[in-house]
C-alpha cells in the first residue's frame, strides 16, 4: 500500500504550539460548565481521567505507525492508511474489511471536524457579538448571532485558502499566546470574591452532559498524526517528554484549574463559555475580544483535518477526468470555501453553545 508524501517542515517547537492550540480551543472555556454538571470531585476525576485515556490513544496511533513504517525515510501513514493497514495485518477475519474500516474512518473524522469548526465559529460569533453590544457598535441584540455569522463568514473563508500546516503553525503560536494572555485575566477573575466551597456540589447529576463535554474539550487529537507527519524530528513526538505528553500535562492541568474555579465562582449560572459569565467593562470586553481573534485563528488548523481528508479523493478524480491543473486549482478553494459555509450553516441553524458542545462530544467518543 502506497501513502503520500510528507513534508518534513514543523519544528517540535511548532508541533508543541499546534497541539496545544488543537487542545486549547472552545472547549476549555466550557469546562466550568461542565463542572457544574457533573460537581467538582467528578469534575476533576474525570477530566483527569478521559486526559489519560486521549494520551494513551495517541500514543498507540504513533506505535502503530512505528510498526508498519519499518524505513526511517518512509512516511508516516495518516489516520484513514493507518486504519487501512492495520486491518489488512489483522486477523483474517477482518482483513476484508481494510477498505470498509478507512471510508469509515474518513466519515467520522470528517463530520468531526466539521463538528469542531461549528462549534469554532458559534463561539466567535457570539463573543463578537457580546463585544460589540457592551461597546455600544451599532444597535445589536443577543438575537442577531447570525449576521455575526454571515460577517465572519468571508474572513473564515479566506483563512482557510492557506494550505500550508507551517503556515497555520504559526499561526497557532501568536493565538496561544493571546489565550493564554487571555486566560490570565479569566483567572483572575475567578479567584477574586470566591464563594465557599460548601455552596457548590461535590458531585452533580449531569454526568453524561461532563463527559460529552470534556470528550469535546480533547479535540486535539484529531491534528496529531498530520502534525506527526509533518514534523523534522518525529522521534521527539511520542517520547517520555516529547511533544505528546508535555502537551496533555499541561492541558490537563489547565482544564482542571479552569474548571474547578470557575464552577467555584458562578456555580450553577455558569455560562456555556465562562467568557460569556465574564462581568461586562473594558477589561472583559478586550478578553472577549482576543479569544474571538485566537479561535479564529485556530478555525483552520481544524478544519485543514477535515479538508486534509476530503480532497485527496476529490483531485484524484479530477486527475482521472484529466482536467487541467487550473481547473483542479480552483476546485480546491472552492472545495475549502464550500465546507466553511457548510460548518456556518450548521452553526446558524444551531446558535446554543452549550447544545452544540455536547452533541459534538457525544458523538466524537473516540
């Protein structure tokens, strides 16, 4: 079985940020929330927990490809080939499944993705919006989320007319430093006048709404093996303190502390988005603002999975047809523009955070 080319490019450093950026999207500012559904002691646990078992999938992933690519200049095989290659080396039983197992794979990836990027963009349009109705732009309401969407719409588009993962690399290290920037101050906000612990739950009766959630928060799975691909030096990925585990202590820790504080600080009126808890003032307005920048931002390395998927079947079969290269150009930045208005529309036809979050975590249970 032959796969694609990999172009070695991102440095570990890049391949740290990426990562993190996958990790460190919307989901963590929904993490208070879902505290207040499954309680503090659960809250903890289980987002430790579901942070471990995420760590030990990707880790399998990487010992995978380790096995079946045996040459050091061979490239990495991505999610659809590696799911490919391993039933074809499985048991006998399944090894006439190998194709069925990689269209499979290639669907739940995609609408996962697809998933993500709704989510993405609902969660910048409706801090655009709260931005813009606390300083007094124009006479908005909370009711006009969808032409937020439809202005945001042309920007998304056109960020994701970049191909490169270097590129979006680069990307994802200026916004993890406006969130972490961002996060600071939220922090802030969440250690100040902290009501007792008595008056929150130590354990909550929504626990498959917490699960769905923190499932959601873990996105970052989903851009580990194109990362892993792309990288100079894959050996510093999946080792003892390599990209993959530097990165899920961190997130682990983050997640925690987000969500412990926050439930602790709002308790049961928490916000889908704590960012949206947040009292109004310049301050908050400008925390509001630079998450909404850094999930832009963020919105293309995502979706890059999804199109990274998709294309590849598309262009072989325009090759096959043998249209012209200009043809085939084209095609592809329209292919890009149509899945971002598609993940738009989704996200207009369902404008609840909160609702959107857990669908997609339910569903995305990897």
């Amino acid at each position: 079985m032959s796969h694609g080319p990999s172009r070695h490019q991102t440095t570990t450093i890049q391949a740290l940020m990426s990562l993190l950026k996958g990790y460190i999207g919307t989901g963590i500012l929904a993490m208070p929330k879902a505290f207040s559904d499954s309680g503090y002691v659960f809250g903890v646990a289980g987002t430790v927990v579901i942070g471990l078992l995420c760590n030990c999938c990707i880790h399998m992933l990487v010992e995978i490809n380790e096995l079946f690519c045996s040459k050091p200049d061979e490239p990495p095989f991505d999610y659809e080939e590696l799911a490919q290659v391993s039933f074809e080396n499985g048991p006998k039983g399944v090894r006439k499944y190998a194709n069925l197992s990689k269209t499979i794979l290639v669907i739940c990836l995609f609408l996962t993705q697809l998933g993500f990027c709704c989510a993405y963009a609902l969660f910048v349009a409706k801090n655009l919006l709260q931005f813009a109705i606390n300083i007094e732009i124009g006479n908005w309401n909370e009711g006009d989320i969808k032409m937020f969407l439809v202005i945001l719409l042309p920007v998304m588009i056109a960020l994701n007319f970049i191909k490169s993962i270097r590129h979006l690399a680069m990307g994802s290290t200026f916004a993890n430093v406006i969130q972490l920037t961002s996060l600071v101050i939220i922090a802030y906000n969440l250690v100040t006048d902290v009501p007792s612990i008595t008056e929150r739950k130590p354990i909550g009766n929504k626990l498959p709404q917490f699960v769905s959630t923190t499932v959601f928060t873990y996105e970052g799975i989903t851009v580990t093996m194109p990362l892993y691909r792309s990288m100079k030096k894959r050996d510093n990925f999946g080792k003892r303190f390599g990209v993959i585990n530097l990165a899920i202590i961190f997130v682990i820790i983050l997640y925690c502390t987000v969500g412990f504080l926050g439930y602790l600080k709002y308790g049961e009126d928490v916000a889908a988005s704590i960012s949206l808890s947040l009292p109004n003032g310049p301050l908050y307005d400008a925390v509001r603002l630079m998450y909404a920048l850094a999930i832009t931002l963020s919105y293309p390395l995502q979706m890059y999975v999804a199109i990274h998927l998709m294309w590849p079947p598309i262009r072989n079969l325009l090759c096959e047809s043998q249209r012209s290269e200009l043809f085939v150009g084209i095609s592809e930045y329209v292919f890009r523009a149509i899945l971002v208005s598609i993940t738009f529309a989704l996200a207009a036809f369902i404008p609840e955070l909160d609702l959107v979050i857990e669908l997609i975590g339910a569903f995305s249970c990897r």
